[in-house]
C-alpha cells in the first residue's frame, strides 16, 4: 500500500479539511486531535463550539502546510492481527464516518482509526471505508501473515469473503481496493459480529460521522 490519501465521498470543505489532516497521520484519530488542539488555542477536542469555522479552516491549513506524519507503531506480539471494522451513518444516507481498530494476535490494542466519509453517504458505503481504511494502514505499517477481521455488515462480507458482486451503487473502488489489500495477507478470515457484541471501532465511527457533518468550511 502506499500513503496515497484514501479515497472517499463528498465532504464539505471544513470536512474534506480535517480528512487531509488525518491522512498526514496515517488516520490516527488521537494524533490528529493533538495536532488540532496544538494548532487552535483552547480547541479541547475536535467539536468545541466556541471555535467558529473560519478559525478551525485556518488551523487546518496552516497544519497542512506543516510536516505531518504517522506516529510511530507499536511493536506487534507476532505477524498475525485482528482488525475490527465499523461504519456510521445519521440517516442512511447521512454524514457517515469510518472506524476501524488494529490488534495483535493477544488483542492488544496497536492502532485507533477514524475518518470522515461523506456528508451524504449510507451506512454499507461507511462499512466498506472502515474495512479499506483498516487494511491500508495495517499494511502500512505491518507485514502480516494472518488476519482475522471483525465486522458486522454481512453485505460487505457476502461481497468479499463470499464472492457476490457488490449491491452498494459505488462501492466498486473500495471493494477493488478491499480485494488487492487481502491479496497481500497469506491467511485471512472473517468474524462476523452481532449487534450485541463489543466492537471498539464504533465510537471511532462516530467521530468520523461528527467531522462528516462539519460544515461549511
């Protein structure tokens, strides 16, 4: 994989804004909150109302204009991982956000993901962001051998792991993307979640949906 910003749907400029930020630190929520907070005094956070627009838009292109990097990785326990995925969307379609989660093989916590989707996007097109958001980085920034992925939209793994074509109108470009990122991993399956169960890459999602509805920027 390389560092190519990701692709994703259509954002408000102010959103469009804080999803450059992101990629410049490989999409790690918690790095790109401090580099905001640092770049806009008493910010607290990525949704301190005090802050107007205007101030947050040029908070975000004076950082964009600064070397942003993706932090360090943590060491791995070995070459094999989990990687819980989930998508977010405020009204099917709505502003939608991605989250996805990178573990060891002891489930040891690695990598925190998050990104803003589209302004307009369905809950299907945010879960096949979150799985093409969590594989790009993992590849980023590993070399795994197995991988289990945890995820709860059977439509995106009947498409992947089963073979159907995708029923999401333009999800093509993240299926494709999905595809060529599992070739590289020797071993890899599915878990499919219920809704009851735990999946740390919720509320990620739905920060990236908070930052999808930023606007107008």
């Amino acid at each position: 994989m390389t560092d190519d910003r990701l692709p994703g749907e259509h954002l408000t400029r102010l959103a469009a804004l804080v999803d450059e930020v992101l990629a410049g630190v490989g999409y790690e929520m918690a790095a790109a909150t401090e580099v905001i907070d640092d770049a806009v005094p008493g910010y607290g956070g990525l949704f301190d109302p005090a802050t107007t627009p205007a101030e947050l838009r040029g908070a975000l292109e004076t950082l964009l204009e600064s070397d942003l990097a993706r932090p360090p990785a943590p060491e791995p326990s070995g070459d094999a991982f989990v990687l819980y995925v989930d998508g977010s969307s405020r009204g099917n379609p709505g502003p939608a956000g991605a989250g996805a989660v990178i573990m060891d093989a002891e489930e040891n916590e690695l990598v925190r993901l998050g990104r803003p989707v589209g302004s307009r996007a369905g809950n299907n097109t945010a879960e096949y962001v979150a799985l093409q958001l969590g594989l790009s980085e993992l590849l980023a920034r590993y070399e795994p051998r197995r991988l289990e992925v945890r995820i709860d939209s059977m439509t995106v793994v009947r498409d992947v792991w089963g073979g159907d074509a995708p029923t999401e109108p333009g999800v093509e470009t993240y299926s494709e993307g999905v595809a060529a990122a599992l070739s590289s991993v020797p071993d890899h399956r599915y878990t499919h979640l219920a809704d009851s169960d735990p999946n740390p890459a919720d509320a990620l999602a739905t920060v990236g949906a908070d930052i999808a509805a930023l606007g107008p920027g």
